[in-house]
C-alpha cells in the first residue's frame, strides 16, 4: 500500500475528538440556542430553584394559543409533549408577585419591565393578541416567562402565565 491510498489520520482524529465533545456536551445538559427570546449559545442545565431572572426552557400546554402560534410559525415542532419545541424564556415573575398584562407593557409589582410593549402584529402582519391580566396575584403553581428581546418574541404578554410544571430546567449561559 503506498502512502497515497492511506487517508490522513489528523482528519480522522479531529472529528473523533468533535464527536466526543459534542456527546459530553450534551450528556451534560447541554443546549444549544439558535431562536430569539434569549440571547443565541451555548447553555447548560443547572440544578437551582426557580427564581426571578433565571433563564428556563418549558414545554408549552396544551392551549389553543400554543397551538395557534405553532401553526403561525411562532412556536416550532418539537419533542414536547403535543409536538411543541421546548421554549427558552426568562423568569419575570412567581409566587406572589402581582402581574398586570395590558397594551402598555408588563408591570411586575407595578415596575414596567424593559421592552415589554406587545407587538399588534407578528413579522408576517398577523394580529398578536395580548393577554390581559390586571393587578393578578401569581399563585405557587404560577410563574411568569418573558423575554426582553426586541426580535418579536413569543411569551407571556400573548400567553399569560404557565403552571411551574411545564419549566424543564433551569439554565445557564456556558461563557
């Protein structure tokens, strides 16, 4: 055999070596994030309690708004339960936190959270219709998920608040 038929190990071994990163990555909890509610990366699942501010991923219910946004393209296809894709959102509020929802914004314990306006419309000119909450008291089972990006997000100000069982994980930045 002469040199010429003998593929190049370097090629070979640095594959290898992706491959083997990329399982422990994602053994580890690994996530990686390409949508637009937070900021696109790398993530890792950590083993901390729900709190305002932290980042989580959920499946959504099984609600005729979630279904709506599915077919509209807001919401993908997934391996959530009813074929959602697990959504990635921040914490804005929980237990005991009063929450007004209304074409103004989200006010959190009456503080206005930044670059919560609703969009009247999606990207392809539907109508995105919010949902109003005034001065409502989170329950425990409640919690609030928002997004502060201005890239035409799919959260709580068009789908009120989720019961705490749909949060997976919750997680964080890798860098």
């Amino acid at each position: 055999m002469t040199n010429e038929s003998k593929l190049p190990l370097f090629p070979i071994l640095l594959v290898a070596a992706i491959l083997l990163i990329g399982g422990a990555f994602f053994t580890m909890g690994g996530i990686v994030y390409t949508g637009s509610t937070i900021p696109a990366g790398l993530y890792l699942r950590e083993d901390k309690p729900l709190a305002i501010g932290k980042l989580v991923t959920f499946c959504p219910p099984d609600l005729p708004v979630f279904h709506e946004a599915k077919q509209n393209g807001l919401v993908g296809g997934g391996s959530c339960p009813n074929g959602f894709e697990c959504l990635m959102l921040t914490v804005a509020a929980k237990r005991k936190d009063v929450v007004t929802i209304n074409e103004d914004g989200v006010k959190v314990n009456d503080r206005v959270l930044a670059n919560s306006k609703p969009l009247i419309k999606d990207k392809e000119g539907r109508v995105m219709r919010t949902f109003m909450l005034d001065h409502y008291e989170l329950k425990e089972n409640e919690v609030l998920l928002t997004s502060d990006s201005g890239n035409d997000p799919f959260d709580g100000r068009y789908f009120g608040v989720i019961d705490v069982a749909q949060v997976d994980s919750v997680i964080k930045p890798l860098f």
